[in-house]
C-alpha cells in the first residue's frame, strides 16, 4: 500500500476517502486535493493530538514525532513541490512547512505516526493511530 493511500484509510473520515484517493490518483487533480488537505476537518478526530504549548518549532515538533515512534525520513504530501510524493528527512521536511502556510501532510510511521500542518498558522497536529 502506498504511503498515501495508508494516510487516506488511517487519517481521514471514511466518508471522504474515497473522493481524496481519487484526487491524489491524478496529477492534473492533485491541486485540488490541497485545496482540502489545507483544512483538517476531514481528519479523523480519534487520531489528532495538538501539540503542547510552546512547540512551535520544527526541532521540537520533530522531537515530539519521534517519542511516536518517527525516524529520521518521512514521505511527504505538500504544496511544496520540492517535497510534495518523496521521501525526505524529517528535520528537512518540517524546516520547510512548518509557518509556511503550506498544507501538508508527513507520513513518519505508514498509517500510525503522521504530522498536519494546515494552511494556517495554528494548525499543527500531530497524528497518532493507536
């Protein structure tokens, strides 16, 4: 299973999976699919965990994914589309999202460990199947 298809089944509500597989499925419908992973409303509730106080920088965000189980690379779907489909370096990935103002979604543990920044600033979630 891909890394995006564990994040579609894992991370997102049953009754939008279907439609966010379809547009991920599709390059030319891949902007699209931003347009709703910029809001985390079609995340599962069960698997969202805000992150503390104060942890606002990609060193610490990075530190809390870890304690989760993360490693040291994670597969990314971005707006940035330096990272956007690849695998990167965690610490990299998070320096280039995290207060960007890009959606973006970090697969560290293929449907158990992830991390959300949302197109806004305060939304920064970390997602944990237990």
């Amino acid at each position: 299973m891909s890394a995006e298809h564990e994040f579609v089944s894992h991370f997102i509500r049953p009754d939008r999976q279907q439609a966010y597989l379809e547009l991920l499925a599709s390059p030319d419908r891949r902007r699209k699919f931003f347009g709703h992973l910029a809001k985390s409303c079609d995340l599962q509730p069960s698997v969202v965990e805000e992150l503390r106080d104060g942890c606002e920088s990609a060193e610490c965000i990075a530190e809390v994914l870890r304690t989760k189980g993360a490693g040291e690379t994670c597969y990314a779907i971005s707006e940035d589309a330096e990272i956007d489909g690849r695998e990167v370096r965690l610490t990299e990935a998070l320096q280039r999202v995290v207060a960007r103002g890009r959606a973006t979604f970090l697969s560290c543990v293929p449907g158990v460990v992830g991390y959300y920044e949302g197109a806004d600033f305060e939304e920064r979630l970390v997602l944990h199947k237990r």
